[in-house]
C-alpha cells in the first residue's frame, strides 16, 4: 500500500515517470522484444511476400490483368497478414503475467494498449509498408500507383494493428484464439480495404485521391481515440 | 413495483412464459394475411411479373436483419454497463435470430435476382453490407461460444456488439461508395416506380409477422437460457422437478 502511494507520488511529480514515462518504457520493451525475436517479426512480412506472389501463379503472369488486381491483392495480403502478427499482441504477456501487471498500474490501461499497439505496428505494419513498392513493381504498377499503395498503407497499416488491438484483446487466452480473431477483426475491417485499394485503383484511372486518404486519415484518428479504449474495455474483462 | 422487477430472471422467466404464445399467434396470423395480401390480392407487378412476389419475405427479412443487431446491441451494452445477467441473456438470445434473417434476406435475394437480374449475387452495395453483417453476427456468436465462463462471455461479446455497432455505418457508405467508384452501369435495386398499396399493405404486414416472430423466438430462446444458467438454483430445481 505505502509502495503504491509512493509510486503514485513519485509519479506525478517526476517528469520522466508517470503515464508517458510508463508508455515509453512499454513500447520500448514491446520493441526491444521484436528486435530479439526476429524469426517472430520476419515470419508475417515473409507471409505477405508469399501470399502476393501466389496470385500471379494463380491468375495467370498476363500483365493487364495483374496491373487491375495488383492493388487489391496486396492490400488483401496486408489484411491476412497483419492478423497473423496480432495473434501475438498480447498473447505472451498475458501467458506470464506481464498484463496483470499492466492491469494494476496506476497508469490508464488504454495508454499501455496503445503503447504496445504502437510498437506492434513498427515490428509488423510499417514492415509490409516498405516492402510493398517491390511487389508494387512485380505487378508492374507504374511509379505514382506505387507511390500511392505505399502510402495508402502507411495510412491503413496502424488502423489494422488498432483495430486488430480490440480482437486480440477479445480473444486473449481462449482456445483456437487465431481463427477467432480473424473471423472477429476481417469484416471490421473491410472499410480501410475498400479505401485503401480503392485510392490506388483511382489512381490508376486518373481520378484524385485526396477523398481515399482524407478517409482513411479521419478512420485512423477516430480509432486512435477509441479502439484502445476498446480494447482496455476487453482486456479488463479476460483478465477479471 | 418497480420497472426493474422483471429484471430478475426468476420473475423473467414466467412472464416470458406466457408472452411467447401471444407473440407466436400474431405472428402466425399476421404472416397467414401477410402472405394471402401478397400471394393472392396483390396485383402481378408489370415489370418483374411473378417473380416480385418473394418481396414480401425478403424486405422484412432485410428490415430485421438490422433492426436485429441494434436491439442486440442495445441489450449487450446494458448489460455490460449495469452489468444484469437478464440483459446479456436477451442479446445473446437474439444473435441467433438475427443471423437466421440475415441468412433469409440474403438467400431470399439471390433467389429474386435469379429471374430479375440473371444472376444469384451482384456486389451491389447492400448484398456486400449485408454479408458483412451476417459475418458480424457470426463473430458475435462464435466468440460467446468459445469462452467458458458465461459472464465473461457476455461481457466480451457485448464490447464485440458496441464495435459492430459503431462500424456499421461506416461499413455500409464504404461499401456504398466502393460499389459506386467500382461499376458504372450496373443493375439498380431501385423499386418500381409506384407500389401498389395491396403490395406495400401487404409488406408492412409481413414485416410486423417478422416482429413478432423474432420477439417470440427471442423470448423462448431466453427461457432456455434462463433455465440452463440458473439450472442450480431452488426455483429452477422446482420447476423442472414439477415438470
């Protein structure tokens, strides 16, 4: 008890402690474990990789056609592949405790989820990201497409890893978690499909996307606010 | 008496008891002139023919299929907020029957653009939200099912409920948009021009048949609930003792 008042205490005249000292030290953490687990963190963007060049083996290698799917197949790829990685978003910190802990601190449970949703990104998103404008270019989609589908999910990614946050936060500890979590988190997440292809495929046509990103943007700060506060919502009930 | 005193589920249980075979009869009776106004009186519209006939369950079908969800929602996030065993037992009763009217809106759609559009699925905007929705239901349905603990699967399936609630809207104008940017001339779900009034007395009919047949189905479905969770309590072992 006299421990926790005096945490308390230091915390909130510390300036390095704290809500923002205890986001730092989660993500630094969250992201030092990615990095020492390479195999991890490699395996979905390796899956992506695979999953994309499956299609062309699949489709057929005509040109054309790749050129109309190319968009879609990798902003699907992205989708399947970032529910691979999520599985893992809280998986190991609930096995050894870690999240009880989490739990129990004086700092707001949404901020830890957002911490660990923010360096869950860096270690899975933002690595399907920079590996896109090459597979942009095996389906021969031209220069400003790819730029496009680069920066369509960078927009799209952390919306992914925050929506997938609330699922993995559901699903944490049950049986056959995997299955479950894509089957809870893939229809909520058709709208960053449809803008996120759909701003590459416009600009292929020609036509502006400012109006896919600008949605996109709105999504991705809408659920900057709430799905962690979701996701603490649901954390705190599998662990009550 | 206050308004919470049916809050119980020992008190519940009785009064659903004897609400469900009112709800049923209306429900049979309306679809019974429900179907007679449709299939019989109504005019043969001048356009799709026969073929339009399958209106009268598909728009109620499609009409419940949301209202479903909400009132699903509704009842999860009571009983997530002030945390009442009877509230989660009435969204959980009613997930079932809001995938079976997404199912039959679906099915009963694919059926009517056989004959009118040539083909059993369109990826037109609403068949694409209302699969996304089905898909929702299913999520809420498999996750309640695979957490032991009853509580902490309502409490669980209810957060899952909220979200759905608050992307719903969103998915639908995605999906609406998608279809718009995706195809130029496409087939339109626009109805006919005017609507005979037999026709749309006929469909307001069948869609208080669905209301009833959904709230009757629902409350049954709470009983089983109600007597399978509260199997260890006294007036739970006297009643099934007795029966």
């Amino acid at each position: 008890m006299s421990d926790l008042t005096r945490y308390r205490a230091a915390g909130s005249d510390a300036p390095d402690s704290g809500s923002w000292g205890a986001w730092r030290a989660v993500f630094q953490r969250d992201l030092r474990i990615a990095l020492r687990r390479r195999a991890d963190t490699g395996s979905a963007l390796v899956f992506f990789v695979i999953v994309v060049a499956l299609f062309p083996l699949g489709v057929g290698p005509e040109f054309g056609l790749l050129r109309r799917m190319g968009p879609g197949v990798v902003w699907v790829a992205a989708l399947l592949a970032s529910m691979l990685a999520l599985g893992r978003l809280f998986a190991d910190d609930h096995a050894d405790g870690t999240l009880e802990q989490m739990l129990l601190s004086p700092t707001p449970l949404a901020l830890l989820v957002l911490a660990k949703t923010a360096a869950h990104w860096l270690a899975s998103g933002l690595l399907l990201v920079l590996i896109s404008p090459l597979l942009a270019l095996q389906f021969d989609l031209g220069g400003e497409a790819a730029g496009v589908l680069f920066l369509s999910l960078l927009l799209g990614t952390p919306l992914l890893s925050l929506i997938g946050a609330i699922g993995a936060a559901l699903t944490v500890g049950l049986r056959g978690a995997g299955v479950l979590l894509s089957l809870l988190v893939l229809p909520l997440c058709s709208p960053v499909l449809i803008f996120g292809a759909g701003a590459v495929e416009a600009s292929q046509a020609g036509l502006g996307v400012t109006a896919h990103f600008s949605l996109l943007g709105a999504m991705l700060l809408a659920a900057l606010f709430l799905a962690p506060l979701a996701a603490a919502a649901a954390l705190r009930i599998a662990l009550e | 008496m206050s308004w919470t005193r049916y809050a119980a589920p020992q008190r519940f249980y009785p009064l659903a008891g004897r609400a469900v075979p009112w709800f049923a009869g209306l429900a049979l009776l309306l679809t019974v002139v429900g179907l007679v106004i449709g299939l019989l009186i109504a005019p043969t519209d001048h356009q799709q023919g026969e073929a339009y006939r399958i209106i009268f369950v598909h728009v109620p079908a499609a009409w419940m299929s949301m209202i479903v969800y909400l009132v699903m929602a509704f009842w999860a996030a009571v009983g997530l907020i002030f945390n009442t065993r009877l509230a989660s037992m009435l969204a959980v009763a009613l997930a079932p029957t809001g995938a079976w009217m997404t199912f039959l809106a679906l099915w009963t759609g694919a059926l009517w653009g056989k004959p009118t559009w040539g083909t059993w699925w369109v990826w037109d905007a609403r068949l694409t939200s209302e699969l996304i929705l089905l898909f929702l239901y299913i999520g809420f349905m498999s996750l309640h099912a695979s957490i032991d603990d009853e509580r902490r699967a309502d409490r669980a399936a209810a957060v899952l409920a909220l979200v759905g609630v608050v992307n719903v809207p969103i998915i639908y104008f995605s999906v609406k948009w998608w279809n718009t940017l995706h195809q130029g001339a496409s087939v339109s779900l626009t109805k006919a021009p005017s609507m005979a009034t037999t026709m749309l007395a006929g469909m307001l009919i069948m869609a208080l048949a669905f209301w009833m047949y959904c709230i009757a189905v629902a409350l049954a479905r709470t009983r089983v609930i109600i007597l399978e969770r509260e199997h260890g309590t006294r007036w739970a072992r006297q009643l099934l003792g007795n029966s």
